[in-house]
C-alpha cells in the first residue's frame, strides 16, 4: 500500500516564501488524505495495489470503472505531490538550471524570460484548483495545465517541473493573491532536481 515519505527538509525550511504551517498541513493532512483514499480505492482493485503510482496513472482505463475516478483524484494527489516535494526545497540550495536545460527551454519558449511569462500565465488563467506542469512530450517542451489532481503523466507526458495552485498550497499567506505564490515559487525551485528529471526524459527517448 502507498504511505507518506517525509520530506528532505524541514516545514520551515522555505520561509519566507512558504510557511511552515501551510507546509505541514499540505504535506501531513492534504497529501496523506489523498494516500489513504487511494489505498481504500485498491481494496476493491487489488491488481491495482501491484502497481506503481505512475502505472496505475499511465493505464487509468484498465481500472475497474467502480474505482477508476477514485485511482484518478487520490491516485493523481499522491502522484503530484510526491513528485512537486522533490522539486521545491530551501532557497539557499535553488542552484540554476543545467546549460542543457537553459538551452532546451530557450528553444521552445524563445528565451527564460519568455518561459517564465508563458508560465506565469499558465498559473494565473487556471479557473479553479490544479497544477502548472512543464512536461517533456513528443514535440519537446511544453506549459500544460491540469484540472484538479490530474496528472501529467495520465496524458502521457513526462513531467520536468510544477506547480501546485490548489489554493491549500498558499492561501494561509498568500490568500486570494495567487500571481505573488507564483512568483514567490521561483526562489524554490531545486534546479539540480528538475534538471536531472530532463535528463532522464531525453536519455529515454
């Protein structure tokens, strides 16, 4: 069955631009909600309980449709939490992005400056609560959103980076000002992580 992993850093660890309450509870109630959903879901799909996270995403249409929207919402929660955790970290460990990745994203977006305009604008033009994702498919880079807990990888595309705009994920100190969380996102973004994610989606070609 799916648990919990603790994190790599302290709830604290990303002030001032996450805080540390807003950390504990997205991580020990929001995220393990999703887990424990998910594990009640598989109880009546136990060929499901076999299989990884990502490949149970990758295959929703396999499961049972009585558990399909349940494997769905929590199976994505725990998916994009898991992986959103790995990519943001203390600011004093951010780093920049690998030569590699500063020139991927230069030739999709035209310039980082462009990449982060088209990213912001993914992130405030999402109606409602869902994720921001910079996925790796088979025409490249892209900015994709999706609705809810639903996962890129559902779509059939690697993730490299994202963002969780759920508003759980800032409203303690951000409230409704949802453009600053997206700025504020930056300075924690672990580029190390998110470009060795890169990597691997183009060694797997």
């Amino acid at each position: 069955m799916h648990t919990l992993l603790p994190l790599n850093y302290a709830y604290d660890a990303l002030e001032p631009h996450i805080d540390a309450r807003t950390m504990e509870l997205h991580h020990t109630k929001h995220h393990q909600a999703y887990i424990d959903k998910l594990n009640a879901a598989l109880e009546k799909y136990p060929e499901g309980a076999a299989l990884s996270i990502e490949e149970l995403l990758r295959n929703l249409k396999v499961a049972p449709e009585e558990v399909r929207t349940a494997v769905r919402n929590h199976g994505g929660g725990h998916a994009n939490h898991s992986f959103f955790w790995t990519i943001i970290g203390p600011a004093s460990t951010s780093g920049t992005p690998s030569v590699a990745l500063v020139a991927a994203l230069n030739s999709s977006f035209g310039s980082m400056e462009k990449f982060w305009e088209a990213w912001q604008s993914k992130a405030l033009g999402l109606f409602g609560s869902g994720w921001v994702w910079l996925v790796k498919g088979g025409d490249g880079l892209s900015i994709i959103t999706t609705a809810n807990q639903d996962s890129s990888i559902s779509e059939g595309k690697t993730p490299i980076l994202a963002l969780d705009v759920w508003e759980h994920a800032y409203y303690l100190s951000y409230q409704n000002r949802r453009a600053d969380y997206v700025t504020a996102f930056k300075n924690v973004i672990q580029w190390d992580e998110v470009s060795r994610r890169f990597d691997l989606s183009m060694n797997s070609r």
